[in-house]
C-alpha cells in the first residue's frame, strides 16, 4: 500500500497537458486559458469623459467663470474642433474629450441660459477625464493558465479577442459497476440501489472542466465490463466504480489487466478509499475507484480533480490544504491516512459524528475533509488540522 501523496504523483505520471483549441469568446467561461493573449486596442481608445458635463480648460476653472458653449460630444460623436479660450463643449458620459480641453465640469455645478454657462459650484480636482488606455492598453496580456471567470470574459471583449485559446476538455469517461445498480430513475429491484457516484462525479469533474461521459452500467460479468471499456475507447481518462476490492464480484482488476491495463498501483493508505487502482490503458489513463458511494467522492476530490486539473494545464493541480482549529476533541486515528467528513464554521472545523463510506447524507452535510496522518494522537479541541476544502 502507498501513501496519498505517492499516489497522486504516480496518478500525475499517467495523465499528460492536452493539446490547445480556440472556441469562440461566447463558449470560453469557465475553460482554461491555454496561452496568453494580449489586447488589440487601448481602452479607451482616447480620453474620455466620465460625466455628463462640459469640457473646458482647467486654467480657465473658478467660481462664477462663464464660457460659450460652441458644440458637443457624444459617446460615439466626437467634436472635431478646438476648445478655445472661454469655451466649452458639451459633453457627455463615454465622448472623445475634445482637443484644447483638459477637464470636464460637472453639470451639476453650472447653469445654462441659451448658449452660456456660469459655474456654479466650484469643482474640486477631479478632471472626470479617462486617460487614453488606462484600462488597457495595446498589448496588455491575460496570462494563461487560468480558468476563464465572466470578468474575463468581459475583459477579453473589450481588448476586441473574439476566439480564445483553452486546453481541450479532458474527456472523462465513468464506469459504474454492480448488478444490484439502476440508474436515477429507474424502478429498482427490492434487492438493488441507485447509482449514485457517477452522477456525484459528474458534476464535480465538469466542475473542474472536463467533458464526463456516463457510460451504461456495467453488470458484475466478465462480458459486461469487457463492453464498457469498449464503450470508453476515445476518453483521456477512464474510472470505474465499484468492484475493486477483492469480493468474488470483484473483476475490474481482473478485466482491466486483460485488456492490456499496466498497473501503476494498486491501494492506497487511506481511509475512505482503500481499494483504489490505477494504471494506463491504452491511450488512457485508468482510475479504478471504490465502491462506496462516499469513499468514491473523496477519492474524486483527492485524486480524479488533480488529475483533470493537470490535463487542462494548470499549473497548480493540487489545491493546498488548509488549517482550522477543531471545536471538538477527535480520538486517536488508525494505521492510515484519514479523510474525515467535517464541518467548518466561523468557530473552527468539527468532525461528523458517523464515519461510514456509505452514507452520502453525512458527506452531503460536510463541507472539508479533515486530515489525519497516520497514528495521529489524540486531539483535544483548540488543536490545528488540515482540511481540504469540498
Ligand atoms: P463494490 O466496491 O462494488 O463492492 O461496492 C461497494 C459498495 O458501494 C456496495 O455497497 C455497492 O452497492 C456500492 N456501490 C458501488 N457502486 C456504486 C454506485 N455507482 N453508486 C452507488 N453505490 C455504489
Ligand atoms: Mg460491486
């Protein structure tokens, strides 16, 4: 048995960082950026007005000073000619400020009869003038990798970058296997249950940014396993759920390696999660995770997120543990590593009562995973742990 940690490096040895694709900016948030791209233009484009108002000199700003207001500039519209001495331009929100014009009154601080206007109150020092490119300018760049947010999305829009390159989604594809699973759905047998982690996993890997394939589930035979591998030739990543401990059902490890899978490892020192395998198949790589429905999603968040993270290139695949006080006493852990389903609030981080892989309830309540090392002793509450966020 190895320890987590040699388990993800070995599960960062079967995946690789997939090639680029250019998707249009509509279809970009929430992918991975895959190369920096850079503005096309200055934002704004020239200096512009932040207000409504009018665009005079500032040398000529004081109390009671009347200027002529000679023409206007609208967003969009710019005024072509020259403010003089005396003058002003109408103005409003977004319009080029007009040459000869460093500042821009407020209309709040002045009057207007016909074509004069006195200032009112007098202005501070604020221009109310956008600098040409202050937002951006020409060349500006959004450094990849990172996850494609709205803001981005606006940002890219704005510097005029109408494809973007992303990583190509990893396409993942998910094995549930047992005779006693239906899907969602389904009327199941008075002997038989949901399947419930590929749809649990589903949504935490497309969370993550891969494509997730739910592929038939596959009967405890020899046969209906050996169609479901068939049925995953073309993904990047292949789990299966469920038959991997060592019961008389038990035949992933069995078909798998028939079919040609290399075994990178084969269980892991910890809890929930025990029986996990993994190795290289074909082109794939292949994760054969528990069967317990919480023991598969922890599995999911500690090794399968890590994965999907590394395939779309971002640098940083592991998400750091964090610290939290704990706000109850925890008994002294076993011989492995344990991922205990806790609650984290503003008073500390607390472990759920009932530790049982089985039961999705207690996993759905929790929301971080405390880690405990190995024989780690007795703790009383005030205690620093790690947790991993969920
Ligand atoms: P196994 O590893 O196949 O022995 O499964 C361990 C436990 O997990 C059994 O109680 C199974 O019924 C349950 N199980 C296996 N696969 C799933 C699944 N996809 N959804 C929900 N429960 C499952
Ligand atoms: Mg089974």
């Amino acid at each position: 048995m190895i320890t987590v940690e040699d388990a993800r490096a070995l599960l960062f040895g079967l995946v690789d960082r997939l090639p680029a694709e250019t998707v249009s900016l509509s279809q970009a948030a929430g992918r991975i950026l895959a190369q920096d791209v850079a503005a096309k233009r200055d934002q704004p484009p020239f200096a512009a007005s932040s207000m409504d108002g009018y665009a005079v000199k500032s040398s000529e700003v004081e109390l009671h000073a009347m200027f002529k207001v000679v023409g206007e500039a609208a967003a969009g519209r710019r005024y072509s000619g020259q403010v003089g001495a005396g003058q002003a331009v109408r103005i409003f929100t977004g319009a080029p400020v007009p040459d000869g014009a460093d500042f821009v009154v407020i209309q709040e601080d002045t009057e207007r009869r016909d074509d004069l206007i006195t200032i009112t109150d007098m202005p501070g020092d604020k221009t109310n003038i956008r600098p040409k490119g202050v937002d951006f300018k020409s060349g500006t760049t959004i450094s990849a990798p990172r996850r494609i947010r709205p803001e981005d999305v606006a940002l890219m829009a704005a510097m005029n970058i109408p494809e973007v390159p992303v990583a190509r989604k990893p396409i993942v594809a998910l094995i549930s296997t047992g005779d006693e699973l239906v899907m969602p759905g389904d009327t199941p047998g008075p002997d038989q249950i949901i399947a419930s982690n590929t749809f649990g996993l589903k949504a935490l890997l497309e969370d993550v940014g891969a494509e997730v394939r739910i592929l038939p589930i596959a009967r405890d035979t020899v046969a209906s396993l050996e169609t479901a591998f068939d049925l995953a030739t073309g993904a990047d990543l292949v789990v299966t759920i469920g038959g991997a401990s060592v019961g008389d059902y038990d035949l992933v490890a069995d078909v798998s390696a028939n079919l040609g899978m290399e075994r990178s490892f084969y269980k892991i020192r910890m809890r929930p999660g025990k029986p996990l395998m993994a190795g290289r198949l074909g082109k794939a790589a292949m994760v054969g995770l528990p069967g317990n429905p919480v023991s598969a999603m922890v599995c999911g968040y500690l090794f399968l997120v890590p994965m999907v993270r590394r395939m779309v290139g971002l640098a940083e695949a592991l998400t750091p543990f964090q610290t939290a006080k704990l706000v109850a006493p925890l008994g002294q852990n076993g011989p492995r590593e344990h991922y205990m389903r806790a609650i984290l609030d503003n008073d500390g981080i607390r472990a759920c009562d009932d530790q049982d892989s089985s039961l999705l309830s207690v996993l759905a309540q929790a929301n971080a995973l405390l880690v405990r090392q190995p024989n780690d002793p007795a703790r009383p509450a005030g205690d620093e742990v790690l947790y991993l966020q969920i």
